[in-house]
C-alpha cells in the first residue's frame, strides 16, 4: 500500500516506491519530453509524480520552479510545506489525484547546487514559454488549469493561445511564506481550487 498523505517522499521507502513506477505508461511522453528539457537546458527537471493522472489528468496546475533540494519529483508529496498545502486544498475541494498533473512554469531547477531558493528570472521565464505547447499537446483530457503564483500567472496569454477556451483560475502560491501573510490568501486558493473542482464535475 503506497501512503497517501502529506510529506510522504521524506520517507526513503515510500521514494524507492515512487521510482519504481516511473515506467508507467501515463508517464511516457511527459518523461520524454522531461528529458528534452533537461538537455536543452542543460539542467535536471524532476519527474511527474506516478501517483498523479499523467497524461490522463484533466487538471493542470502550474507552480513556479522546482526548489533547490527536491525528491525529483513534482509532487504533492514532496517534505515541504508547499506540497503540504497543495495536498490539503485538493483533498479539500475533493478532486481526485487521476484527474491532476503538477508541473513547473518554468519545469527545469534554476539554482546552483546548494544554493538557496531564489526567485527566476525574466530570461528563464521567456526561456520556458516554448514549453507550454508540447506540454498542453500531452494532456488531451484537459479540461481546466490552475496558475498559482506570479511567475505561473504569467503562462495566460500563451494558454490563451495554444487552447483558446480553455478555462485558466489563477491562485495565490501555495507556499507557507505567502499563506500565512493572512487569512484571506488561504480562502482565495481554495475558492480557485473549488472553482476547479466544479469544472471537472
């Protein structure tokens, strides 16, 4: 039985069983396009999290960038807070992991080995909108994509254009540094996730 709960890619056990999965099907062309960023970018792009829908997902949400120290994954189970949160709003607002895919506007690390989190740049941020296109052509179940954060808020016109009418909630980032900033930031996340979870029904 894989744990399905909050942090759980701390646990070495549970990682080890996450990698053992990275063959599935649903995961082929998201890897293989993974691995053309990577080279492109001569820099690592963690790995879609098996657990999650895929190519299947009828829901995209787009963070920013991968963290420093990740599990090499993007994942909801990841030991930090903003996984943490992510997997609160989703069990909140009751939207199945089948129907989800967590990606990174800008998908490739950005920082130097053992440097703290920063924030990107402008050129990395252009540098990734090509990327958008052959992501969306993965996802030909997507019904509805949520950009939390600034640098993701970003990714609309492009959605725009690649997808036109495809519904686009942006929310505020999940991380613990900005939800607890107030009240209200928490409430306006979960109205985006909940607005999300009404599309998909």
């Amino acid at each position: 039985m894989i744990p399905d709960r909050p942090k759980s890619l701390r646990d070495p056990a549970c990682l080890a069983v996450r990698r053992e999965r990275l063959n599935d099907p649903h995961l082929a062309r998201l890897r293989t396009l993974a691995r053309r960023i990577a080279a492109e970018r001569d820099a690592p792009v963690p790995e879609p999290d098996p657990l999650d829908g895929g190519v299947d997902a009828r829901l995209l949400l787009l963070l920013e960038t991968p963290g420093p120290r990740g599990t090499g994954f993007v994942s909801r189970d990841n030991p930090t807070g903003t996984a943490a949160n992510l997997f609160h709003f989703f069990e909140e607002v009751g939207i199945a992991r089948a129907d989800t895919l967590i990606w990174n506007a800008i998908p490739w690390v950005i920082h130097a080995p053992g440097a703290r989190n920063r924030a990107p740049r402008w050129s990395e941020i252009t540098a990734a909108e090509p990327y958008l296109e052959p992501l969306l052509a993965c996802l030909p179940r997507l019904g509805v994509v949520i950009l939390a954060g600034r640098v993701a808020g970003l990714s609309r016109p492009t959605l725009a254009r690649l997808r036109p009418g495809l519904p686009v909630i942006g929310v505020p980032h999940p991380s613990p540094t900005y939800v607890c900033t107030a009240p209200g930031v928490a409430e306006r996340i979960r109205q985006g996730f909940a607005e999300a979870a009404a599309l998909l029904a």
